[in-house]
C-alpha cells in the first residue's frame, strides 16, 4: 500500500502475483489481525493505504453498517479493490478516493476512526503520515494500526542462508525509504505523533504441522512469497549471490513443511486523537 509524499518506491511491487499474495495474507490472518476491530453502525471510517483492498474485505464484513471510506494513491491498486470487493462482499458501501496520504482531500475531524494496516512500514517519514491522519480524525476517535516486524520471524530448522534472504528483503525496502521492522516503533511514532491512549500488543503467528492453514496461507504464501519476490533486486544490488538466495529460499519453504516451525509477530495498536485544543494540529 503505497501512500506518501512523495510517493515511495513500494518494494513489493503491484503485480498480479502480489494481488494474490496480498489476499492470501489478509484471508489467513483475519481472525488474529481484525479480531476486536468492530466499528458502529453510522460510523465514518477511513482505510488508509487500502491498496488492493485485501483488508477492506474484512473491514466491510466485520463492520457493515459503518460508512467506510477507502484511500489509496495508486489508481491500478484501487481498482483491483473494488473489484475485489465487489466479489467478495457485495453489499459493502465504500466509498473509494485516488489520494496522497499527506494531502488527505477531507476537512478536519471528518472521521470517527482511522485504519492503517501495512502501510506506514512503506512511508519515509511515518511520523508524519500519523499527524496527517490525525486532522482527519475527530477528537476522542480511534485509530488503528497493524504492522509487522521481520526481526520477529524465527523458524526451524534455522538457516543463515534464510536469514540472508530475509535481511537482503529488509534492506531493499529500507533503501525504497520504508522500514520492515517497524512493528517496534509504532508506540514511540503515536506519542510523537500526538495521539492519546496508545495501546501495542504483539498479535504472534505460529505455524507447524498441525495448524497446515497457517502453514501454507502465511508461511508459505504470505512469507516465503514476498522474500521470493526480491529476488532479482537483490542479486542486481549485490545482496546476495545467486546460489546462496536459492539455498535461503529453500531454506524458508522447508519451514512450511512437515519437520518445520515458523513464528511471526505482527504489532497492532489503538490510539486516540485527544480531546483537549492544545492537541490540534
């Protein structure tokens, strides 16, 4: 989900494959990502950074009588969410807006609630990007926050081949401006943002033979399909050889196996936008 100014380098780039990949990773995750997350009937809720609109189809199920408003700059990505959308909850009311993140085409406090999942992980100045969302958002609203933090991904049989590819993923997307390990960071990034209220607990994706869903939506779809994605960026950049990127990635798969373990931690947080005039941006 790509949505700042200027606007970032997304690092996953928008291919079909990564449409797919995107839906695999929201479909597989939904109870632990969006369980909680319920908005009233009447309710304004804006989806920034919906991209494909692979979490606006949980948002829309788990919310139904909340006027959802969906943002992204990328007008391919928007159209593939109201396809998506369309499909897969077809009495949703969305209303979708082609926009810069910072330059959000909406008055101050239009809206009850905020919702950002994996995006501000793409966004060079995140802090930003909070404040921005935060004229939007009334006081005393809520605003939701997911993202993950691959420093949190361990596995077995463990594999510095593995880890190579993983680090090599990290770094390409810190050199497009955005920061893979974000997770860590989203309850200092709030405070200095001026939210109120900031909660951040660890949502843990555990996957081995018994739980084969996970295994297959996340380990294998999900993870191993984003670090294969890299591949050629990061021989161009010099990363890592051929052969060892190809050990790494074998290396990875083998975790989604029979014999093999894989642990993820994703970060989500709740905050809110304070009531007092001092708080205005």
């Amino acid at each position: 989900m790509s949505t700042a100014s200027p606007s970032p380098a997304y690092v996953h780039g928008y291919s079909p494959d990564e449409s797919r990949r995107l839906g695999a990773q929201a479909d597989s995750l939904a109870a632990l990502l969006h369980s909680g997350t319920a908005y009233p009937p009447g309710s304004r809720v804006l989806e920034a950074g919906c991209g494909v609109g692979a979490q606006t189809v949980h948002l829309a199920r788990s919310s139904p009588g909340a006027r959802l408003v969906s943002v992204d700059v990328s007008a391919a990505s928007l159209d593939r969410a109201r396809t998506r959308v369309a499909a897969q909850v077809p009495d949703a009311r969305v209303e979708w807006h082609r926009a810069d993140l910072h330059a959000l085409p909406f008055p101050d406090a239009t809206f009850d609630h905020v919702f950002v999942c994996f995006v501000l992980e793409h966004v060079p100045d995140p802090e930003g990007a909070l404040t921005a969302l935060r004229r939007v958002l009334r006081p005393g609203g809520t605003l939701t926050v997911i993202e993950g933090d691959h420093g949190s991904a361990f596995f077995h049989p463990d594999s510095r081949h593995a880890r190579v590819a993983i680090d090599a993923q990290v770094r390409l997307q810190a050199a497009a401006g955005g920061d893979a390990l974000i997770g860590r960071r989203l309850q200092p990034l709030l405070s200095a943002a001026g939210y109120g209220d900031v909660v951040v607990r660890p949502r843990t994706v555990y996957a081995d033979r018994t739980r084969p869903a996970l295994a297959e939506g996340f380990t294998r779809d999900t993870f191993v399909a984003m670090i294969e994605a890299v591949r050629d960026d990061a021989l161009a950049a010099g990363l890592v050889t051929s052969a060892d990127w190809e050990r790494g990635i074998a290396d990875l798969r083998r975790t989604a196996g029979p014999d093999g373990t894989f642990h993820y931690a994703f970060f989500k947080a709740t905050a809110t936008r304070p009531v007092s005039a001092g708080a205005v941006p």
